[in-house]
C-alpha cells in the first residue's frame, strides 16, 4: 500500500516534528482533511469550536456541536461548509471595525469578509439541495445539524424587527420533519440539532409575531409534556415546547378558547414551581433606582439554566400580552392594563439582567428580543438608555444587527433622532 503524504511541516511545531518524523517511518499517518486545508479554514473551523458551538450546545449536556460535529464535519462536506460559512460571516462581523484586518488565533486573515461566507453558504445550500430529494439522506443527522448552523447564518444577518426573509426555514423544515421522530428515540446529535431548530423557530416566530411552523406531535406523549423529574436539558427543552405552544395561541389562524389560555398559564407556573434547584439563581441583586441601576444582577449555574429561564420570561411575556381576562371595557380596565404591562416589563428587565450577569453566548441575543418587542412600553430616559446600550453591546460583542431596532425605539419613545 502506496504511504499517504504527510502533512505539511508548517502546521506542526518546530519541537514536535521530529518526534512526528521517526514515528511515521514505523507506520502510515492517517490522513486528515486538515491537512489539505489552508489557514484561514483552519481559523474558521477553530473560531466554530471555540465561540460558536456553545450557542448551538446551551441545552445538551454531551455538548455535540462542539465534540462530535467538528469531527463528523471531515467527511460531511455540507456540515463542513455550514461551519465555515456561519464561522466566517461572524468573524468578520465582529471584526470589522479593524480597519479590514481580521484575526483568529493569532493569525491574519486577509481575505476574509462577506464574500468567503456567500461562497462557501452557497457550497453548504448546493449540497443540501442536492441531498434533500433522497430519502435516505433526510434522515441524516449531519445534513440536519448542517442546516441549523446554516439557519445561525441568517440569524446574525438579519435584524429584529422581523424582516427575516426566512431563505433557510425551508431547508431546516424538511430535515426537522423527517427526523422529529427518530430524535425523540435515539437522542445524541440528531436531537441536539432538533432542540435548535426548535430555538430558531421560536425566535423567528416571536420577531415576526406569527404561529410556529413545525409540527410538534413528534412531543405528544413524550417527557417534555409532562413535569416529572429529569435531566436539566429536558427541562429546558421542556420550556422551549411550552414556548411554541404559546406562540401558536397567540398567533395562530384560529381562535383560542379561554380554556387552552388557561392551560398555559398553569403550566408556566408549575413549571416554575417543579423545576429543580440547579435552575434557581445562586446570587440575586435587586436594581437599585438610586444607584442609576436599571436591571437586576441574577447568576446562574450553567447555560442550561440561562436559556431556560429567559425563554420562560419570553413566553411569560406573549402570556400577559394576550391575556384574555383583562376587561376590554369597564372601571376595572385601566388598572388590569397597568398591572398587565408591569409585569411585562418586569419580565423585560430580568430577561436583560440575566443576559448581563451570565456569561451564555445567546442570553444578550435573547434579551434584544424582548426589547425589540416590549421597549416601547417603558416610558423613563434612564431605563430606555439602559435598554438602548443592551442593543449596542450585543451588536459590538455578536455582530447582530440592532441598528434598525434602535431607530425604531428612539422613534417611539419620542427622542430626536440626529
């Protein structure tokens, strides 16, 4: 058998090369397509593991996307473009106010920008397009963690005041719905990648104020319709659901009876009151107005916990808005309405608190959300500057556009804008 070329010299230290040469004259190297690659992809897979994988891993204990899809991504060219493609875009978004020079690891990457991510996002979605027709491969875990992380891509790109042309909804549609039922079986990545897509569609859906789009009887019957004891990521999971079910009450073509509000609004309370410990905050800070302090300081233990409490906040938020027991009419409306924004601004503030106090990829993210969608209630300059500065940082840290979203506040809130 013919000896496979060992890799280049350059990308192995000094130090260890030679130890690497005498061992390889006793036995052939297994090739990797590392070696084949040059820098900047190796940069850009590097910048996937170590600041984007954890925004997909948040409720996965095994953490897949950080372990198991850089490896499967070697023979999975469509995961393999997904990664360099959303890696790229994010890097030269958070960089780009270097004067054009982007750095990853130490290393300059001189032409990276939004072209090298449309190459190689075109490349991922020629792959899945060219893959989906075959049955087989709708059933690959892959090609579904593939299309979530190209779905990241449109996340970042667009801003949130739901003008999301939603170009890879469809494509995680088609791997979510072949796969829903086999994740609920057998777990791992497969699952892992359907929580996510679960998470991007709720966000989507709550920018744009419509129903949820993927069908969730795959759930029915399952651990996370029922508030028995668990792990931490199904109760997390377990929030996620409890938000699609409100968004499709909320936004749905049909209307509601009281009853299924009703139902709601008892399960985000047991929810609350049953989940476990490792969920409650080890440190809480209340805002302290005369210390200019807008939101409370609220830690918590791990990602998991972060995630789940915000998007329970999140739906906490759709429930008071669409309460159908606030009198429409009558002397009791005016004090049902107060009460009912309270408690939405409210939820508001620990949604930004819990984003500035936990260091989760997402939880900055996830607060803009709720700004997008609730800031114009908030009447004071004070909190609405500190609501402003949640759009900015996010922006500086994430590359996630705000700008159109600080607009439109500023507008609403009556400032003059310049």
């Amino acid at each position: 058998m013919a000896r496979q070329r060992l890799p280049d010299a350059r990308f192995i230290n000094d130090r260890l090369w030679p130890y690497y040469n005498k061992s390889s004259q006793r036995q052939d190297v297994p090739q990797s397509i590392w070696c084949q690659k040059n820098i900047q992809e190796a940069c850009l897979m590097r910048w996937f593991v170590e600041e984007l994988a954890q925004w997909f891993d948040t409720c996965a204990s095994s953490k897949p996307f950080s372990h198991v899809v850089p490896q499967r991504a070697e023979a999975c060219p469509a995961l393999l473009y997904a990664i360099l493609s959303a890696s790229a875009r994010h890097l030269s978004r958070v960089q780009s106010t270097r004067a054009g020079e982007i750095l990853c690891s130490g290393k300059k990457l001189p032409h990276l920008g939004d072209g090298v991510a449309l190459e190689y996002q075109s490349l991922c979605i020629s792959q899945l397009r060219s893959l989906s027709g075959d049955p087989s491969n709708v059933q690959d875990e892959n090609l579904l963690a593939a299309a979530v992380i190209l779905r990241f891509y449109e996340e970042v790109d667009s801003p949130l005041v739901g003008v999301d042309d939603e170009t890879y909804l469809r494509g995680v549609q088609v791997f979510l719905h072949a796969q829903s039922a086999t994740a609920m079986r057998d777990g791992g990545l497969r699952l892992a990648a359907f929580w996510v897509g679960i998470r991007q569609e709720f966000h989507t859906s709550f920018i744009r104020q419509r129903a949820f789009q993927f069908d969730l009887s795959c759930c029915d019957n399952t651990i996370y319709r029922f508030l028995t004891r668990s792990d931490d990521p199904t109760w997390a999971n377990r929030a996620i659901l409890h938000c699609a079910d409100v968004l499709t009450y909320c936004f749905g073509n049909k209307k509601q009876p009281i009853e299924i509000y009703q139902q709601l609004w008892e399960f985000s309370q047991n929810w609350q009151l049953l989940v476990p410990s490792s969920f409650h905050p080890i440190y809480c800070r209340e805002a302290d107005q005369s210390k200019n302090q807008v939101f409370p300081e609220v830690w918590y233990l791990n990602d998991c916990s972060v995630t789940a409490i915000q998007h329970w906040h999140l739906a906490r938020i759709l429930l008071h808005a669409f309460d159908p027991r606030v009198p429409r009419v009558g002397l009791g409306r005016k004090k049902a309405v107060a009460q009912r924004d309270a408690e939405i601004i409210q939820s508001l503030f620990i949604l930004c608190g819990i984003a500035l106090s936990n260091r989760t990829a997402p939880a900055l993210i996830t607060a803009c959300m709720g700004v997008s969608m609730c800031g114009d209630r908030v009447t004071d300059r004070l909190t609405q500057e500190a609501l402003l500065m949640i759009l900015i940082r996010t922006e500086d840290l994430h590359a996630l556009s705000t700008v159109k979203t600080q607009m439109e506040l500023q507008e609403a809130w009556g400032w003059t804008i310049d």
